[in-house]
C-alpha cells in the first residue's frame, strides 16, 4: 500500500437496523488505525413504509459510497452485518483491483477488503431467503405493507441478549420495518474471486444466524474466521474485539 493512500472503512448494516449500529466501532478504528477514515451508510430498505420493492437501492447506496472513495484514491475495506453481507457485496461488484486494472482504470484507490460479520455470503443466483428460511422465524409480515416488523421479544432473542437490559430497551426502541422484498435478493458477485481478501468474524453465541450455518458461509467464500463468544450484534456487545479483528485484518492483508 502506498504510504500516501488512505483506507477507507465503509460499514453496512443489517436488516431492520441503521448506521448507529457502527457508533462504537468507528472512533476505535479510527484512534488505532491512525489516517483511516470511516464512512457509513444507512440502506433504504430499512425503515421505508410501505416497503421498497427490491435490493437495488441498497446496492446502489453502497456502490456509490465504495466508487467515490475508490475515485479518491482510498483503499476500501467493506466491513458487513447481516443482511449487509448480500448487500455490500453486490454494491462492490467491479472496484476491485483486479477489475479496474482490466478496465484500464488509473485511479490509485479500490476495494481491498471485505469483512462479513455474521454476514450473509451468497453464491452466484443464490437468494438470501433460500437457506434461511431453515432457521428459526422471527418478524412479522405485513403482506399489504411490503415489510417485515420486528417485535421485542423476537429482537432480544435474536440480535441482543448479550447485552445489559438498558441497552437492549435502548436498541430494540430504534428498530425499523424492513422491505419484505429484501429476504429475495440474489447474489451477483463474489469477491474472493476477483482478488479481494475476505474475513468473516463468526459470533458462537448468535440467535439470528446459527453458527454452523456461518462456518458454511466463510467456506464458501475460502475465508479467514476469526470466531467470538458474542450474540448477533457484536459490534455493540464487544466493540473492542470487533474492531480488533477488523485491524489486524487490515494489517496482515498490507492493503
């Protein structure tokens, strides 16, 4: 990596939440990576009433974020939860390295990097709601709405019992609907093959995405695991760790 070229970190959320998922990891990647910056988005299908009728604008919205700090020369590491896994790795398709030196690009940035934090990894055509429909249910369908609720006690469950009451009340009072259209999206990229290092940090304590499911997933995608004793929503249970792992994943890559 250029001493010149900055890394970028774009973090994308999960379903049903927002941006402020990432508001304990950021300012630690940034005070122990000195002269990286760190950008996030929030995907419209979160929150949208009545629903979006498809992941294409949350593809879009992480497709422009990577292209403009790609365009200013910044070394981009895709940091994912979730449903941001399907959606940050669709919206990288073509800022790789690999492909823009095909494509006779000459700017210094790219994407170099992508960490799926109990994050989706889809194969080719496969759709998200393909496999985890095997899981345990969780939301409520509005058919009418386009969207899928998250009840309280679905969401304690799922994403937050690792966490103290306060912040669990905290966090379960700042979910959103999420566009029903969203658990049919396909996979149409796969990074790993197109040069980009992967990381998947898997949580062994998750009650949304089981735990030997995301071992199939991060073999898929032939990718490093770090594994953490954490529920769903590690960033906010164990920010430290998290952002550790994101780190070292940064520094060993020399990207």
């Amino acid at each position: 990596m250029s001493s010149k070229t900055t890394i970028a970190f774009l973090l994308v959320h999960g379903a049903w939440h927002d941006s402020t998922t990432w508001s304990k990891v950021v300012p630690l990647l940034e005070a122990r990576l000195p002269g990286a910056i760190s950008v996030t988005v929030d995907l419209p299908s979160s929150g949208a009433v009545p629903g979006i009728d498809s992941c294409e604008p949350d593809y879009a919205v992480v497709h422009d974020a990577a292209k403009k700090l790609v365009e200013e020369g910044k070394n981009v590491i895709i940091v994912m939860h979730s449903y941001g896994g399907l959606v940050g790795t669709n919206g990288s398709q073509g800022l790789s390295r690999q492909e823009l030196s095909k494509e006779k690009k000459t700017v210094e940035g790219a994407v170099v990097g992508m960490v799926y934090i109990s994050a989706y990894v889809r194969s080719l055509g496969q759709s998200l709601i393909e496999e985890g429909m095997a899981f345990r249910q969780i939301g409520a369908v509005d058919g009418e709405l386009k969207i899928i609720s998250m009840p309280a006690d679905d969401a304690r469950e799922a994403f937050y019992h690792d966490l103290p009451e306060e912040e669990i009340v905290h966090h379960i009072s700042k979910l959103r609907p999420q566009s029903l259209a969203t658990s049919f999206g396909e996979g149409r990229y796969e990074p790993w093959n197109h040069g980009v290092p992967c990381l998947f940090v898997l949580t062994a304590n998750d009650g949304s995405i089981p735990p030997v499911y995301q071992e199939k997933m991060a073999a898929r995608g032939k990718m490093d695991v770090v594994r953490v004793d954490a529920a769903h929503t590690v960033m906010l249970s164990q920010p430290e760790v998290t952002a550790d792992a994101i780190i070292k994943f940064a520094t060993k890559s020399q990207i």
